[in-house]
C-alpha cells in the first residue's frame, strides 16, 4: 500500500482544494492529511474561520481523505513520515523547496495549485464586498 502525506489548513474549503486532495490520493491507495490544529495556526499568525474539530470532521467527509491528523509543529513532518509509513509527501507548488529534506524518507512531489481560487483570494474578495 502507497502512502501519501499532505498538510494545510484546510479552512474555507473550495474546489482547489479538493482538486488536490484528488490528486494527492490518486498518487497512491491511502491519503493522510496533516491538518494544522488552532494552536499552531496562531503561531503562524493565521486565524482560521472554523475551528479544528469543524475542519477535521469536513476534511474526514471527503472520499480522498483516509485518515486526519493534528499537525501541532513544523518540525513533526519527518516524525510523521516515519510513523505513518509515507512513500510520498505532497505540498503544493508554492511551497516547492522548502520541503526537500524529507527526501531522505519519502518522495516528494509538489504539485501545481488550482489556477483562479485561493482562500486568501476568497477573503480580500469578502472584506472588499462587506467594506466596499
């Protein structure tokens, strides 16, 4: 069995991101999703609209998605890898790079985003229209 890891999080979920959630699953039989926990989005100074129970339980209703797990750090990508079994790890391709030490554990492949939908794009276009 084929493992595949990817990570977000996840938060006003749009057809990007069930485009790759596809994509990640069709590179192998079972896909995990690192899904970054409310804690560790303050620390990257993102505020997400849902809460992490809400996210988890939207990303585990998606039929691509197998198994969800809390990311709480950076640094816990190569203890998942390890852990979880991974042969592949996929980010999107705005983050090509900056994953490559995993390299040594899994392959890594980082596939292009969904050209025309974002969810910064999505919240400047609703803060433009409620403050426009």
């Amino acid at each position: 069995m084929r493992k595949v890891l990817t990570y977000g999080t996840f938060d006003l979920l749009h057809w990007g991101h069930i485009n790759l959630l596809k994509r990640a699953k069709d590179l192998g039989d079972y896909l995990i999703v690192g899904l970054s926990g409310d804690e560790f989005n303050a620390i990257k100074n993102k505020k997400s609209y849902h809460s992490f129970d809400n996210r988890k339980m939207i990303l585990e209703s998606i039929r691509y998605v197998d198994e969800v797990i809390e990311e709480k750090s950076w640094d816990q990508k190569v203890r998942d890898v390890v852990d979880h079994n991974v042969d592949i790890f996929v980010m999107g391709d705005d983050w090509e790079g900056k994953f490559d030490f995993l390299k040594d554990y899994c392959e890594v492949i980082y596939l292009p985003r969904t050209i025309g939908i974002s969810t910064s794009q999505i919240k400047k276009d609703l803060f433009s229209v409620n403050n426009g």
